[in-house]
C-alpha cells in the first residue's frame, strides 16, 4: 500500500473520525472515500489540498514526502 492512503487512514483514524465524517466533509460518498483510503481511486489534488487543510498538515506529509506533519509556514 502507497504511504498516502495508509497516512490518510492513520490521521482520520488519529482524530476519532468515521469514514463518513471526512466524506460529508468532502462532499463525497463514504464508498468514494474508502477508495481512496485503500488506493483503489486516486485521490485528486483538490481533495489532497482539503485533507492537508483539514488536519493543519503538508501534502508533502501526506503523500509520504516528508515526516514531517507541521504544515509550512
């Protein structure tokens, strides 16, 4: 599994968040976003940039190009 699905995972999963809760969020269904939690969809950059936003991290972090999870300045 990529490092992005899996990290997508873990943060919700982090936050106590259901499927659901990130997909109202979204403005997708839960199904859209399970796909893209086990990499069965791409995530679009759009959606990337929300869940960057969402949890006041990078893209950089959620794509695995970093380890870092403090957003940049």
């Amino acid at each position: 599994m990529h490092k992005v699905y899996r990290r997508i995972r873990d943060m919700r999963e982090d936050h106590d968040l259901r499927q659901k809760d990130l997909a109202e969020y979204l403005r997708c269904t839960q199904v859209c976003y399970s796909l893209y939690e086990t990499g069965r969809r791409d995530i679009p950059t759009d959606v990337l940039i929300r869940l960057a936003r969402f949890y006041h991290t990078s893209t950089d972090y959620l794509l695995g190009l970093t380890d870092r999870p403090e957003p940049y300045p």
